[in-house]
C-alpha cells in the first residue's frame, strides 16, 4: 500500500481499501510475538510513519516538562527522551483543549509560522492527536513533514485517530500490569517489598551465582 494517499481525487472504495489494509497491518503488529510493550510502540510509530510518509512521529507526555517517549525520526533530529518546556513544545494546544489539530503549512500559521520546528528543522506539514491513557490526558501524539500539501484526507485522519487510541489503550494497559506487579510484590501497609518480592530476588541471585560458576568451570 503506498505510504501517502494524500490524493484529493481518491475515491470512496479506493479509501476503504487504503484504511482496511492499514486496519491489517494494525493487528498483525498488535498480535505479533516477542515484543515488549515499549518496542511495539515503537515498531507502531515506525509504520504509521511509513504509511502516512511522515518524517517525524512523536509520542510525547506533558508534565512540569514535556518529554518525547516514543519517537520515529527518518530526519535524525529529534531523538527519544527530548525534553523540553511546556510552553514551546508545537502540540502543547492541542494536550490543553484535548481536542486534534491539522496544520497543511506552518508556515502560514500565525502560532507556528516562528517555531524551532519550522525555522530551524523546515518541517510544514503537521497533525497532533490527544491521546487518552484511562484518565491520563497528558499524552499527545503528534505526525510532522516538511513537504507541504493539501490537509489530510479523511481517510489519513482515521489512520492517526486509530493509532491515538490503540497507543492510549497500550500505555493504559502497560501501566495496570505494572500497578498490579507493584501490589503483588509490595506490603500494603509498609510499602516495603513483601516476602513474595524476597523469594523473587532470592531466585533471580541464585541463578545469577550458577551462571558465573558455570563460566568459571569453562575458563578453568
């Protein structure tokens, strides 16, 4: 399927079959095995990259700073774990009114036509999803190129607002395994690690001892 269907003439069947091949791809990432949730995110973003020809796409949260999580960067000029203020980051209207923005040329937007994005960096072309993690609304996914066309089509915008959702409903998902991971190996009253946790690293420095014997018994 050709990465960018940002043609103003693509029919009606022509976009349901461009969405129905994305939707495909979608689940056979989702289902593949031998990934942790971190790098299926990653691996989600690299496609929807592909398939939207974007040059930069980036998972950020807002907090006191905001900082990219997950990024997918073919331009090598925005890497994972940026952190930046609040106030400057391009996507930050779009985590307060929670609401998606499109922008074909940033140049010609009064709020952004200044940015760093768009000066120093020549991207033009931009999208920014909120992204919904249970109640967390800190989460904003944001889609950048610098080729500069027409806004997205429809069928572009329900690609992106299907990645926001299935990256919410991972991160959400992620974060309940861990909460669960944590209760199951903390005493709730103390908030120390309880015996379970004990008996955990017991067998986890057990088996670190037999592998250092085993490769002390190889040099001897």
């Amino acid at each position: 399927q050709p990465a960018n269907e940002s043609d103003p003439h693509v029919s009606t069947t022509q976009a349901g079959d461009i969405h129905v091949a994305r939707l495909n791809a979608l689940w056979k990432l989702s289902v593949r095995r031998g990934l942790s949730d971190p790098d299926r995110i990653r691996a989600m973003l690299n496609m929807a990259a592909e398939m939207l020809d974007m040059d930069l796409v980036v998972l950020g949260e807002f907090g006191e700073r905001y900082t990219a999580r997950y990024v997918s960067d073919r331009l090598g000029v925005f890497p994972e774990g940026t952190v930046l203020m609040v106030e400057s980051v391009l996507c930050h209207p779009v985590q307060l009114a929670r609401t998606a923005s499109h922008v074909a040329d940033l140049r010609e937007h009064p709020q952004y036509a200044d940015h760093a994005l768009v000066n120093k960096l020549g991207l033009r072309s931009y999208s920014g999803l909120p992204v919904s993690v249970g109640e967390d609304d800190r989460w904003v996914l944001a889609f950048l190129r610098q080729r500069c066309e027409s806004p997205p089509q429809a069928v572009d915008i329900a690609y992106m607002e299907l990645i926001a959702d299935w990256l919410g409903n991972t991160l959400h998902q992620s974060a309940q395994k861990s909460l669960l991971q944590r209760i199951a190996l903390t005493d709730l009253l103390t908030d120390l690690p309880n015996r379970r946790a004990a008996e955990e690293r017991l067998q986890k420095e057990k088996a670190r001892i037999a592998r250092i014997r085993c490769r002390c018994r190889r040099v001897g």
